[in-house]
C-alpha cells in the first residue's frame, strides 16, 4: 500500500512539475524562453521558460529521486538514461537563460535544416528508444501530415 502511494506522489510530482520539459524552445523572449510542451497525451502549450521556473524544476528532479527511489523505476521507463538526460538538458536551458548561450537546434547534435526533426530531438531527448518508438507510432498520423506538408 505504502508503495503504490510513493508510486501515485511520484506521478503526481513528474506530471506536475516535470512533463513541460517534454518540448522544444520556440523562441527567446525578455523574460525566457518561450517552450513548446508537447504531452504524451493531450493538446500541445506553451509556458515561458525563466530561471524561476528552471530552479523550481530542478528542486522538484531532486526531490523526486531522493523521496521515491523505489517509485521511480516503476513511473519511468529508462531510468538510467532520464537520470542524465534530465541535468544535461536543464543545464542546456539554464546556460541559456543564466549566460545568455545559444541553444542548440538538434539535442543529438546533428546538422539539419529540417525544423521538424530538430525539435523532435527536443521532445524525445528525455525518453529511451521505447518509449520514442512508441509515441511516434502513436502520433505518426499527425507526423505524417506535417512530414508530406
């Protein structure tokens, strides 16, 4: 019982204050960045990115591995690879926003001029090959109108 709680807060925590990282930068703005959340599931939004919201993220990524280290295994698919990919890409955002740096178009360091696989590499750069696999197959009528516009 005490387990599947720890499993529900941990839920609770990475959908509530975790999942907009789930995105790609639109643009720079005076006060952020200007974020594009793209949910597994649900209509995509905008938020602005500033230090407050990055610093508050980055309190609630450390909460949730020193309070539900049983629970996360459970609520994420590859654990080992979010462990990393969470601080590189805060630390891409907070070298942005705290030292006025250049995001990159493409997380995984390829050149292309395609907008669309460029931020793709943002959307997906938190998940695992399964989980990715699994949201393109899910969304792959929406990609393909995009893909043949």
């Amino acid at each position: 019982m005490k387990r599947q709680q720890g499993v529900r807060r941990g839920r609770m925590y990475l959908k509530k204050y975790i999942s907009w990282l789930t995105g790609y930068p639109v643009a720079r703005h005076e006060t952020g960045i200007i974020w594009q959340v793209v949910p597994r599931v649900g209509a995509p939004y905008q938020v602005t990115v500033d230090k407050n919201r990055l610093h508050h993220t980055t309190r609630i990524w450390t909460k949730l591995l020193h309070r539900f280290p049983r629970a996360l295994p459970q609520i994420v698919a590859d654990l080992p690879h979010w462990k990393d990919a969470i601080p590189s890409l805060i630390g891409q955002l907070g070298a942005a926003l705290h030292h006025d740096q250049p995001l990159p178009r493409n997380l995984h360091g390829e050149r292309t001029n395609d907008a669309l696989t460029d931020a793709l590499s943002w959307i997906t750069y938190l998940w695992g090959p399964d989980e990715t696999l699994a949201w393109v197959t899910h969304n792959r009528p929406a990609l393909d109108i995009v893909w043949d516009w």
